[in-house]
C-alpha cells in the first residue's frame, strides 16, 4: 500500500492511497469466504460453491463492495499512520478506481489538527508569590474546626439569633398570590448563610419560637426564575424551632476531642503548617495557569469549530454524570436554571475554546521539544490508577494495553512533563507576599451532619 497527504485548505487534508493488486486479492478471497455462508446458490451445498461459480452468480461488483467495506477502513486507518496526520473528523472517502486486476485507488479528504505556530515558551518572565500565614488565620481556621465539632442544642426559650439553625413554615406571595415553590414547612435554614432572598435572614433576628411575622423582601433582579426577577413579596413566616451551637472551650480537651494531638499548642501548629501547604499549593497551581497561559497567548492557532464542539459534548457529558451523582439529570438542571441546552453550550463555549487551544499548544511544545513518556513512567502511572481502583498492577497495565487504552495516561504524563519543562524555563521577576484572607465562619451542610443534637 501506498499513501501520500497534501494540505489542500488550512485543516484539510486529501489522501490519496493505492492498494496493490495482492493486497486487494485477499480482500476479495475474504470476502468470497464470507458471502458464499450466506448465499444459496442451486446445485450446491451452502458454503460449498467455487468462486469463479459464485462470482457469476452474485456478480463481480457484489464481491468488490463486499471487500470495499473492510479494505477502505483498514488501509485508511494504516495511511494515516503512515502519512503521520491526526484526524479531528471522520473523512469523506472516494473509490476512484476498482477494476479487475488493477491496484485499488482512494481518495481520503479529512480534517485535521491545526498548525501550531509557537511562541516564546522559554524564558517567560512572571512574578510568583511567596505564601505568609497570619495568626489570625491559624485561629479563623480553629475557630471553623470548633464550630464543627459544635453541639446543636434546641432551645426552649429565647428568640432568633445569627448563626442559628430555625425550621419554620413560611408561605410567599407577589402581587397578594402564592406562587410556586415560595411554601415550605418545618424548612430548616441557617440564619447567616444566605440561603433566602436577601434580606430574608436578617428580617427573622428576633423572632421567638411560635412567633408569626410577615417578612417583606424584593426578588434579586438576576433571579432565576424570569417570572419572578426583580418582584416584590411578602413571606407569611412561623417559627416551630430553634436550634443554637454549643461551643467547646478552646483548650487542651478540645485538641483531643478532634484531632491526634494532646495541647491546643500542637494543634495549632499542625494548622498553621496545613494552612501554609494549602495556600502554597494554590500559589504554585496559580503560577503554572498563569505561564501556560502566556505561552499560550504567544502561539497563533486557528481553532477548529468540529474540536471545539467536540470539548463541549464531553464538557456537557461530564457535567450530566455528576449531576447523575446527585440524583439529577441535566433536562431537570436545565428547567431548575430557567435555562435550554442551545443556552447552556453557549455559555460553557469559551471555556471549551480555552482548553482545545491550550491543548493544542502543550501538544505542538511537547513535539517541537521530543517530549516523550517512557514505558517505566507509564507503567508506573498505570500503577497508581490500578491501585485507585483496587486492582492488580500488572494485570491493568496488561489490559490496558491490550485494548490500547494507554493513550490518556500516555498524553497526561507529556502534558505534565511539557508544563513542567515551562516552570523550569521561567523567568521569576518579582516576588509578592501571599496573604491568606479571613473568611467568614458558614455552616455547611456537611458542618451539620456532623453536629449532634442533645
């Protein structure tokens, strides 16, 4: 087999391939092998009748498209290896030639990558920050630990405070008429986390158990309901319970009670130390997005629209398997948004350009440099998937590569190894103090679960 590729338009290319007669010879014999199972002929045991018989029976045009069906894919597939393209799309394939005894000619025209025309990617220049831990991060983050580990007690006298856990009944109405979703009963609801409409929270402060009060808000303008966006109501709120945060003492018991260590002192040292990992993490990851960045921007790449939209079927593939997790499907995520698939593809299409063309540059970095992944480092790669999946080694590795399936450990470990070759090459001009900020205490659902209630 012969295979020649020319570039006729910016991402297509045109194949042509011959297929020599003996190569096109065992087609036709495997496809006479084939269809004489299958056919019945007079005369003749099925399965049993001699070619050049079947042939006139059939037809010599029968025999060539039964052959044509496995040739054309097998010999594409082989060209394209041999010509060392990379196909983004399926091709549009041509027999121009299937005669009796003459070689086979195609004619493939197929979509491909891009042209890369790299930029600077060595010697970058980028400032990078340098992590500092304040003390009152140390005691915001022990202060979060202990409101995890709190107690939620209910309370039989007192009214609404900020950062309580209330179950209420409320019955919302616009214009004097309920509407739908806006009645709930025994809902539970954190004051302070901004759950409700804003405003809500703060109107129930001061409230006591049983008490009933009309709460008057404004729905936010962006709300996601259009029918409601930008409405006033009015909320007829009941307050059935109250349940309030018992804190432990900050002390040495405390550092047992939720942790390994014996003192408070090693407690908050650990934190410090965690806290001061995390936010270099952070650091570092935000200094390698920034310079692929940069060598990104300096490369000129056409992006295709068929690769773009293939990112985002797997962008919207992965986000309906999570939703899946959580008991969702996108179609009830779409109506929940007030939103439509056309909406949702148009919004998550900048980020799906952003991956292709970051992609297509590491790619093009990757060869101009010879970065390669050894055998060793995928094996070693596989090794820690298998072990995340509770399997052997060996026997994943093996399967792997039987099914060759070893593509996307393969690509990830070149990609790893090309932003690595980017940090390496970078050019550190300034040097800024990173300070963790403070964040506001908020119980999560996940702080609750893990509060008890005497």
């Amino acid at each position: 087999m012969k295979a020649n590729a020319e570039r006729i338009e910016k991402n297509t290319v045109e194949m042509e391939i011959e297929v020599d007669v003996e190569e096109v010879s065992q087609a036709l014999d495997k496809a006479y092998r084939k269809m004489v199972k299958k056919v019945n002929i007079p005369g003749f045991r099925k399965g049993k009748t001699p070619r050049p018989i079947f042939e006139r029976f059939v037809g010599k045009e029968a025999l060539y498209e039964e052959a044509m069906e496995s040739l054309v894919p097998e010999v594409y597939f082989k060209a394209v290896e041999d010509t060392g393209i990379e196909p983004i799309d399926q091709p549009k394939m041509e027999i121009v030639q299937a005669e009796d005894g003459k070689p086979v000619l195609l004619k493939a025209t197929v979509e491909v990558k891009p042209e890369v025309i790299l930029g600077q990617y060595k010697g970058i220049e980028l400032s990078k920050s340098v992590t500092e831990i304040q003390e009152r991060d140390v005691e915001a983050e022990l202060e979060r630990l202990r409101n995890r580990h709190a107690k939620l007690l209910t309370i039989e006298e007192g009214t609404v405070e900020d950062g309580d856990q209330v179950e209420l009944d409320f019955l919302g109405k616009v214009d004097g008429e309920p509407f739908q979703g806006g009645e709930g009963k025994n809902y539970p609801l954190t004051i302070g986390s901004g759950s409700f409409i804003p405003g809500f929270e703060d109107q129930m402060i001061g409230m006591s158990i049983g008490e009933n009060k009309v709460i008057n808000v404004t729905f936010p303008e962006n709300y996601q309901s259009e029918e409601l966006a930008g409405k006033e109501a009015t909320f007829e709120v009941t307050v059935n319970r109250i349940k309030r945060k018992e804190l432990l003492d900050m002390d040495d018991e405390f550092a047992k009670d939720v942790s390994e260590f014996d003192t408070l002192e090693e407690l908050r040292a650990d934190t410090r130390n965690k806290l001061k990992q995390t936010a270099e993490s952070r650091a570092e990851y935000q200094f390698r997005q920034d310079l692929i960045d940069l060598a990104v921007g300096n490369a000129e790449v056409e992006v295709p629209e068929s690769m773009i939209n293939s990112q985002l079927e797997e962008t919207i593939r992965g986000m309906n398997n999570r939703l899946s997790g959580q008991g969702i499907n996108l179609e009830t995520y779409l109506e929940y948004t007030n939103s439509s698939m056309p909406e949702l593809r148009e919004q998550l299409r900048p980020e799906a350009e952003r991956r292709v063309r970051t992609n297509l540059v590491l790619e093009a970095i990757a060869k101009n440099e010879g970065i390669v992944a050894s055998e060793e480092e995928i094996k070693a790669e596989s090794a820690k998937v298998a072990a995340h999946y509770q399997q052997d080694p060996e026997e994943f590795y093996n399967t792997l590569k039987k099914e060759r399936q070893l593509g996307f450990i393969t690509e990830s470990l070149v990609m790893e190894k090309t932003v690595q070759l980017l940090v390496d090459n970078a050019q550190i001009v300034d040097v800024s103090t990173f300070m963790v900020e403070d964040t506001k205490e908020q119980t999560t659902e996940e702080d609750t679960k893990e509060q008890t209630e005497e």
